[in-house]
C-alpha cells in the first residue's frame, strides 16, 4: 500500500533562513504521529510544506500519488481535497452555522447536490459529537464545540490525512484532552493525522511515535533527546 504521506530529503527556508534540512518522513494510513519542538522550531513551516503553503528548497513531498512540491498554484485545490488542516483558532465564520461552515468545504471543492451535502455533513457533525449543534453560531458554542466544528470541516471531504497545528493550544486542559481522544479516534477510522503540539503531556495521555523539531533537524522524539 502506498504511503498517505512521504518527505524525501526535505529542506525548508523562510525568507532565506533555514527552519529544517534532510527531513524524511513516512506516515500510513491510519497512522498518527506528534510533531513536537518548541515554538520557532519548524513544526508550522513543516505542515505549511506539506499543504502547499511553503515550497521546500529542496526534496519531495508525496500526499498519496500527489507530488506536493510539483504543484502549480492553480493545482493545489487537488491537494486541498485529499487533506484536511485544523488550526489553532478555529478560523470559523461567524456569520454561519455550524452546519453551512461545515458544509461550505464541501460547495467550494464542486459538490452541487445539496441532498448528498446536508447528508455528508450531518453524519460528520455526529461522528464529531456535534449533531445536537449543528444551528448554533460559533458565538453560541464553547471553544470545544469550535474546535470540533473545525475538525469536522477537514474531514467531511474524507481526507487521507489530516495535520493539525496545536489543536489544543487555546483549550483548558480538560476539553484539550477530549479533543486529543477525537483525534486518536479519526486515526482509528482510518485517516492518517500529523498533530503538532508542545504540550508533552499529550504523548503520556495518548501515546504515539513523535518527532522532534529542533536545531534544524527532525528525529524520531525519546525522552532524553528534549533533556
């Protein structure tokens, strides 16, 4: 089975300061891995590379048979519909429901029946825990339900993978928790997640392979290597 994501060789400059070099990396499906470092480390330029945002100096970026580095500019939709990215702050539209946010990611990459949309987005919102809120507006929700909501807006569109940019960073830690379980349950349902976090605590609540940015370099995390 081919890899849901594949870095080769990867090196990654911004505004011409190296963030990271020969960074290798292989995820399948179903896989999560942490993506860990503190902040100016590289984590964020390193999901940016892998969604298209930030073109590497160097080596390749695979998102299934997708050669991410390749792409044109006007191409990058294709990628955006095998992928799905959550943020740290939600980036929800406030004039919309938790419903038509959700289901805007499905009309902007071509879906036109609004049968098959209203369907696709209410089992999403159950599947995240979310269907009692689906017309409630983000100002009507708490920071969880936002979060959730942004979860089930990068997977409605079925992604093979999904990478997270500290998730739980604006969340108490109880609710952070929650939403660290919902991640580990999309892996389980088949969807590959890279989830970058500082919070170490994670890697003992729920544990995974992590990956240490640091001092331009990517390694497989032990718990020495940040002592």
């Amino acid at each position: 089975m081919a890899p849901v994501l594949q870095l080769k060789n990867l090196s990654i400059e911004y505004e011409r300061r190296p963030i990271l070099s020969g960074v290798s990396l292989t995820l399948q499906k179903g896989e999560l891995v942490y993506l860990i470092g503190r902040t100016g480390s590289g984590k964020t330029s390193l999901l940016r590379t892998i969604y298209g945002d930030l073109r590497p100096k160097s080596g390749e970026v695979h998102v299934g048979d997708l050669r991410v580095d390749m792409l044109k500019q006007k191409d990058l939709p294709f990628l955006r519909r095998r992928l799905g990215i959550v943020f740290q702050d939600f980036q929800l539209l406030p004039y919309r429901t938790v419903f038509e946010n959700v289901a805007l990611t499905l009309e902007v990459t071509g879906w036109r029946d609004r049968r098959q949309i209203r369907e696709r987005v209410l089992e999403t919102l159950m599947r995240v825990g979310l269907a009692g809120r689906k017309d409630a507006y983000p100002h009507e929700i708490s920071g969880g339900e936002q979060q959730r909501t942004c979860i089930a807006r990068a997977l409605v569109g079925a992604p093979i993978l999904l990478l997270a940019d500290e998730p739980t960073g604006n969340l108490d830690p109880e609710v952070g928790t929650q939403i660290l379980a919902l991640f580990h349950q999309i892996a389980r349902w088949g969807t590959a997640v890279v989830l970058a976090t500082h919070n170490l605590r994670h890697l003992q609540d729920r544990p995974a392979p992590a990956y240490l940015c640091r001092d331009g370099n990517l390694a497989l995390y032990t718990s020495s290597a940040v002592a």
